[in-house]
C-alpha cells in the first residue's frame, strides 16, 4: 500500500481523514485479537508472524 496517492488528485484532508479513521479503528481492533497495536497507522503481524 502506497500512500504516494495523494498526488493523483485525491483531496489531502479527505485521505488523511481516512487515515486517521483507519487507524483508530484499527486500535480496539487490535486490542479485540490481542494483536500488537499498529505501529505509524500500519497493523503489525505477531510475533509468530500470523494473527492469532
């Protein structure tokens, strides 16, 4: 996933608001699989390298 998108015409506050959406849902989400919290807005795998 790049985020180069930004230049491709897409509206920067809209982006960053998805960002923003994207990453606090991915907080309980995390929390709720007992998975490591995302590190910079990106999941992080366990350390078995898989979800659990």
């Amino acid at each position: 996933m790049q985020l180069r998108v930004v230049g491709a015409g897409l509206p920067r506050t809209g982006l960053r608001n998805d960002l923003t959406r994207l990453t606090d849902g991915w907080t309980p989400l995390c929390r709720r699989l007992d998975v490591p919290e995302p590190v910079e807005g990106f999941p992080r795998l366990s350390r078995r390298g898989q979800w659990r």
